[in-house]
C-alpha cells in the first residue's frame, strides 16, 4: 500500500501531460491538417510519457514520502520529461544501450534482473532516435521549401507548368510531370500539381522548383504563384531580342483526356490575381474568348487529346520516317489488318492510318498512281465501328460522298473524291486473315489492340503462318498493345518468346501503348513536333520564307517569324492541328523524294538532276502532299463542297458583314470571309476536297467568287481580287518539296 501514493501521482501528473499534449496536438491541427505536425506532436508526447514513467518508477525513490513530496518530486519529473522530450529532437539525451544507472553490470544479467527498466529505456531511445530523425526532415523540408521559395523569387526556372489530376488520371500527371523535370536541358521548370478527388476541399499541392520539391497548401501554392508573376512581369520588360522567353502551360489531367493551354510569358505577365487563382484552382481554359482579351481565357494555344488518341499518334510516329523508314508507311502500299473491340480505340487507330497511310506508285512513264491504303477490320464490335466511321468520315465511303459540279464545263462534270482508303469489315480474326488482299512489295500490319495476356503469341504463330502460305514473300510487321511493357520491336518465335538470332524465322512485334512513352513532355506540349509545324505553317504566311524543316541551325534565322505566325490571333485550331499533321508525315516526303531521285538518277545514268527531274520529282511530291491533305481533311469529317453558288455565298457573307458595321475596305476580313466559303467550318465541306486532276477545276470554281460585278467591287475595294483569282492548289502543293525536301 506504500506506492500507491506513489502510483497515483503517476496517474495523476500523466493525465495532465496528456491533457497539455492534447491541447497542443489539437493546435496544431487547426493551423495544419497535415500528417506531419501531427507526428511530430504523438512522438512528443511518448517521449515524455516514457522518460517521466521511467524517472518515476526507476529513478526516484519516494518509498514512504509524503503526498506533498511525492508530488514535488512527480512536479519535478513532469518537468524533466518535457525538457528531454524536446531536447530528443535535437539529439540532446544522447543514445545509450544501457542506463548510466546500469554501470559495470550491464549486459545480460542485468537485462534478466531489470527487464521493465530496460524496456523503457529503450523505448526512451527508440523515441530519441525517432525525434531526431523528425527533426532531420523538418530541417531538410524547411531548406528545401527555402531553396524552392528562392528558386521562384529569384527566377531560376524555366517554362512554369500548372498541372491540374483527379486521382484517377494521377499515374499519367506523374509520368508527364517526371518527364518533363527529366528531359529539362537548362533551368528546370517551375512546377505546381494539383491533385484533386471528388470533394475539391481536399485537394493537395506541390510545388517543384530548382530540383526541390515539397508538398503545400493552397494559400502557399498562391504565394509562390505571385511570385512567378512578378518574375515573369519583369522578365518581360528587361527581355532581349533572341532570348527565349518562358512559357507557362496549364495541364489538365481530367475524365481521361488532356487539355493543354499555352501561354507566352507577355500574356501571362498581365494576369490578374483572380486570373492565377483560376489556374491553380483547376478551371478550364477557353480559346481566345473575344470578351477575355487577358488571362487563362487568351491562350497564345489551347489543344486536347484523349489518351487514346496519344497513345495511337505515338504507334504511328514510330511507323513513319526516320523512325520507322525501313517499314516503308508513306512510301509503300499499306494493308493494315486491325482487330480489337476497344471501339474508341480501333477508330482512332484506322483513322491515323488512313491519315499516313497514303502512298504513290510510280511508273515507267514518271506518273504516279494513288495507292490508298487497304484497312481490315476484325472485331466482335465491327458494326458499331462501322457506324461510327460513316457517321463521323462520311467521305471515306463512296456511296456516302458528295459530288461538286463544275460550273465551268459544259457537260456538267463531276468532281470526284476517291476514298482515302478502303475498309472491310470482318467478325472473325481467321477470317480477315484469310481473305485480306496482300501485297508482297507493300507494307502488312497486323494490329491487335487489345492486351496479350498470353493468347497472343499463340495467335500470332496462327496469323504468320497463314499469311506466308498465301503470299510466301511477304514480312508482316506485328503491332501489340501492352500498357506497361517498353515500347519497341522485339523478335518473338513460334512460342511466343523472345529471341535475337536467326531472324528470318522470328516474327517482328512492335509494342506500344506505354504510359511512359505517351506521356512524355516533349509530346504532350507539343514540343518534339511544334517548331516543324511552325515552318509548316509559315509557308502559306510568308512565301518568301524557305526554311529546311529538317535543320534546326539552317532554320534558326526564320524561327522569329515562325513564331510570330503561329502566335497570330488570326490562326485557328484548323490551321494549327493541319500544320501538325503535315510535320507528322513530312518525313515520309523526304524518303519518297530521296527514292526517286536516287531512281530517275539510275534510269537517265546521271550523277546529278536535271531542271526536268526536279520538275517531275516536285510534281510527285505534290500529288503525295494532295494525297495526304485529302485524307487527313475527310479523317476530320470534311466532305467536298459543291461548286456552283460560292459566289452566291459570298455576296450573302458579305452583305452580312456590312450590315453588322464592317470595314469593307479591311482586306483581312474580307480575306477570312472568302476563307469561309472555301472552307465551311460548320458544314464540314471543302472547296479543294478533290482528287488531284480535279484542282484547276476547284481553282477556277474559287476565281468564280469574283465573278459578278458586286463582289469584284467589294474584293477589289479590300485589295484581295487577285488573291482570289491567283489560286493555284496544285503549285502550292508542289512548293513542299522547294522548301522542305532535302534536294540531293
């Protein structure tokens, strides 16, 4: 009975460090709702807790003191407990196996005879070792979050990047974000992630900077989001001619898709403060909003791809030149066997093969013939891809094309738009396998794009061997979908395992589909492709530009010019994703080029081309170049326009525009406004949607818009007359190989 006087003021003193703890750990809650004050707060108080129960229990003796002094001296220990506690975060109690008390008999016996006093003691230690090693993160948390503040302060950083995940696209944000700290050739880019679940109240921030990256919340992450902006806004007074200026992009990783905006650091340095609380808040940006002239609703260019589409246009570069010129897609016949039942998935896949899949055979009389390509279907599905593809491509089947009229021609002839492709649809693989036309001197694909999951092989083992007893010559490539392996060819044999020798007997397989490949920075800002599409694009802004798309030092002195264009208000998405989709095939233009010089060279045994050669070799080109606008204007639901009332269409354009207090001697509007009866946007139709022999007829359809008196007037008044009645198609897509292809 003599300790429990003891014992309770054990009791007792612990309850009140409890209650004190608790007050504290409930402080630092309501600042922080983080994890870490929490644990810092718990392993406070165990080392308190632990430290006074084994002073208490061990140290003092206070066998038959009285109440008062048993409360002292607990008072006492109360107090020590808490100086040691805290000095355990700064390695002030040392670490010790053993007691000091322990002396000379430490070791097993002593252990055996004091078993409760060594258990708290090293629990006592345990807690020193973790306090000290809190205190360890708490320091390098705070020099980076320092380091980070400065980085930002100071302008350390390259492109700013605000990139916005719901929890279920995470895993791509992640990948994209790695990538592009990763590929980062200078200053690394400024960084701020936000991740968000359903309730948007807890969302989490982080912020990376300089090779620092640390977790935050809101109000910090607009802290240093203020501090980019007045950066930036300096920055873009004090900037040199030359010097590339930094770009800010916000990301959106949401519903299985990724939007991405673009902001040059002039639009982005008069942001208001409500403007950067919508970036980092996750709202949408609009694309060039006439009443927003500033902030997140401006954007310099605003773009989005479904993940799948991603996925699809990166199988399809790895195809095309130079990465995949021995494959011969763009130069060659292409048979595309496709099977799978992702439908979004096999649509997108048969559209980027229609899109680069386009070819031209050249004859013995220097002529080219269009050689489309032939696309089969196997899928358990292939009704509804079916419907989609003529509900969305209309013109990809003849019986759903529109015919325009010649107005100039007395017999009242058609201009005609051959498919860019032919498609069969099949319900069993075998099947299509069996009965798909094959050409040896062609390209073959075989796709499957669902997962392996271990049938595959086996399957393809079925699919070779029926292809090489119908056409003994023929080397298909085989493309797989797989998610996580890396992307690349492999050699796999009969089992479905992979080997490296004896080539001529393995099957080649083309993986793809790899987050990581997918999500790479350079392809999802655009930048691998986007300085190509620039020249692409300054083409048709500035003729007298002739840029090589394949140097970037020879095209160094235009890339001001380049980026003015592309940065011009007045260039649509249109505009942007064509001139894209250019850079993608131009690769394939060059080697077709390069062929057939190296053949006209052969055939007239000369060691160089003549004025004529390069004359038939710019006519090829161009009819190459037409083959593929063609495809990739009815891949994006575009259907040829009828002919005989552009004029009409005009003059009501016109007398609208008038009417709204237009400038009719504004020749840019005025340009935009025949533009529009070219190309209608809303009915997806398209004056120059023909086939090659067919543009003279569309350019003189075209020169018709100026064909009554009123609207020569009103195209003469706004000096674009001659620019209606000078155009000329087929030059222009001639002109690609003057200023893209590589003469040799």
């Amino acid at each position: 009975m003599g300790n429990l006087p003891i014992i309770g003021t054990v009791l007792g003193t612990a309850a009140a460090l409890a209650l004190v703890a608790g007050a504290v750990y409930l402080l630092h809650d309501r600042l922080d709702h983080g994890r870490r004050p929490r644990v810092f707060v718990a392993t406070f108080i165990a080392v308190a807790l632990i430290c006074f129960a084994k002073q208490l229990l061990f140290e003092t003796d206070a066998a038959g003191a009285s109440l008062l002094s048993s409360f002292a001296t607990s008072a006492t220990a109360a107090l020590t407990s808490l100086g040691m506690a805290g000095a355990a975060f700064l390695g002030g109690n040392g670490f010790a196996l053993f007691p000091d008390a322990a002396g000379d008999a430490a070791g097993l016996a002593w252990i055996a005879a004091n078993p409760g006093y060594f258990t708290l003691h090293a629990l006592f230690e345990l807690g020193n070792l973790l306090s000290l090693a809190l205190t360890a993160e708490f320091a390098l948390t705070l020099f980076t979050g320092f380091s980070t503040h400065l980085s930002l302060t100071q302008g350390h950083f390259g492109d700013v990047l605000i990139v916005h995940a719901s929890e279920s696209m995470a895993v791509h944000a992640e990948r994209f974000i790695n990538g592009a700290s990763e590929s980062a050739t200078s200053a690394p880019p400024a960084i701020i992630f936000r991740l968000s679940g359903d309730d948007p109240s807890r969302a989490t921030w982080r912020i990376s900077a300089a090779g620092h990256t640390e977790q935050t919340d809101r109000g910090r992450a607009l802290q240093e989001l203020a501090s980019l902006a007045r950066h930036l806004s300096k920055t873009q007074k004090r900037s040199r001619a030359g010097e590339r200026a930094r770009s800010i992009y916000i990301a959106v990783f949401r519903n299985g898709r990724v939007t991405v905006a673009l902001y040059h650091s002039d639009r982005a340095a008069a942001w208001r403060d409500e403007d950067w609380e919508r970036a980092l808040d996750g709202a949408e940006p609009a694309s060039d909003a006439p009443n927003h002239p500033s902030g997140i609703d401006n954007p310099s260019d605003l773009y989005s791809y479904s993940i799948e589409e991603i996925r699809v246009r990166q199988l399809v570069r790895q195809l095309l030149p130079p990465q995949g010129d021995d494959n011969g897609i763009g130069t060659r016949p292409l048979t595309a066997m496709v099977m799978g039942n992702d439908v979004e998935r096999m649509v997108l896949t048969i559209v980027y093969l229609v899109r680069n899949g386009q070819a031209l055979l050249v004859g013995d009389d220097l002529t080219g013939q269009p050689r489309q390509p032939h696309i089969a279907i196997a899928s358990a599905e292939a009704d509804r891809i079916e419907r989609r593809l003529r509900r969305a491509y209309p013109a990809l089947f003849p019986s759903d094309s529109h015919a325009a009229t010649d107005p100039g021609d007395s017999g009242n002839r058609q201009a005609h738009l051959t498919p860019p492709a032919t498609l069969a649809f099949f319900s069993s693989k075998l099947d299509m396998i069996e009965q798909t036309p094959l050409d040896a001197n062609g390209v073959t694909l075989v796709i499957n794009t669902e997962p392996d999951e271990g049938r595959a092989p086996s399957q393809r083992e079925v699919w070779h061997r029926t292809l090489e007893r119908r056409c003994p010559a023929i080397r298909p490539v085989y493309v797989q979908f797989d998610e996580s392996e890396r992307p690349g060819f492999v050699w796999e044999n009969s089992y479905g395992g992979r080997e490296r020798a004896h080539a001529e007997d393995l099957k080649r397989v083309l993986i793809y589909g790899s987050t990581a490949d997918c999500m790479q920075s350079s392809l999802v800002l655009h930048r691998s492709i986007d300085r190509r599409a620039m020249m692409v694009n300054l083409r048709y802004a500035d003729s007298s530009a002739k840029p090589d798309l394949f140097d970037d030092v020879a095209n160094e002195p235009y890339l001001t010019r380049a980026q003015s264009a592309w940065d011009d208000p007045a260039l649509t998405l249109y505009d942007r994703e064509s001139s894209r989709a250019t850079a993608d095939f131009i690769g394939a233009e060059r080697l077709f080029w390069n062929e057939q010089a190296d053949a006209l060279a052969a055939h007239g045994r000369r060691d160089a081309l003549t004025n004529e050669d390069r004359a038939v070799l710019r006519n090829l080109v161009g009819q190459l170049e037409h083959l593929r606008w063609n495809a990739y204007m009815v891949t994006s639901g575009y259907i040829t326009r009828p002919w005989d009332n552009l004029a009409q269409d005009f003059a009501a354009a016109y007398l609208a525009y008038l009417h709204e207090g237009g400038d009719a001697s504004d020749g840019g509007t005025v340009k935009s406004l025949v533009k529009s009866v070219i190309r209608d946007k809303h009915l997806k139709r398209h004056v120059a949607l023909v086939n090659w022999e067919f543009l003279p007829l569309a350019d003189q359809a075209i020169a018709s818009i100026a064909g009554t008196p009123e609207n020569e007037r009103a195209l003469s008044q706004a000096g674009v007359l001659a620019w209606v009645r000078s155009r000329h198609n087929q030059q222009s897509d001639r002109d690609i190989a003057d200023q893209f292809i590589t003469v040799g």
